[in-house]
C-alpha cells in the first residue's frame, strides 16, 4: 500500500499512524508517478487539486487556468491528500482523502 502525501501533513500522518503497512511517498520530495497521477486524475477529476492549499493561492490566474494534470506535475504539492493506492494495480484501488468512506473502505475504524 502506498500514500502519496507529505511528511508534514497532519492528515497523512493520522492516515500512516492507522495504516501500519502502508509506505509514504513524500510527493514533495518523490514526486507522483506519472501512471498514479494519471489514473487518479481519472478517477477523482477536479478534486484531485486542492484549491484551498497556500500552493494554489501562490498561483496567477493563467497558472491556475492550466490543464490540472501538468498543474500537478509542476506542483505536487497541489494534490489533494492523501492519496491512497491499496492494490497492486490501478484498477479503483485508489482513494482520496481521509474521510469516513475511505476509513470504511480500508477497513479502519475510527
């Protein structure tokens, strides 16, 4: 299992703290791979970008016109997080964020 998201992010940490198995790929650091960012983009569409990140609010208003994907491969830290890949293949085993439905999901409580 990996997550994508920041070592600094409260919201991945309570995800890693409740995911023992799970890796972290420190998008700031790592990047996303481009088959993930890809599929997830598929997957979630715009919610993909989180707009309400200081990232986003650094951009010019031609930047933030950009196609989401190569705005997210210029500033990863512009994914919403974390982004959680469960399976071995990309096929719907990709969650975003750390909600209830993705806690239910994982089979985590709480």
């Amino acid at each position: 299992m990996q997550l994508y998201g920041l070592k600094t992010c409260d919201t991945c940490r309570k995800a890693l703290k409740q995911l023992p198995e799970a890796q972290l790929v420190d998008v700031r650091a790592d990047g996303v791979p481009e088959a993930v960012l890809t599929a997830a983009m598929a997957q979630f569409g715009d919610r993909l970008v989180n707009t309400r990140s200081t990232t986003w609010r650094g951009l010019s208003e031609a930047e933030r016109a950009t196609d989401p994907l190569d705005l997210l491969k210029a500033h990863p830290t512009l994914m919403k997080r974390p982004l959680i890949q469960s399976g071995p293949d990309l096929n719907g085993d990709l969650y975003l964020g750390w909600d209830a439905k993705t806690k239910a999901a994982l089979g985590v409580e709480g």
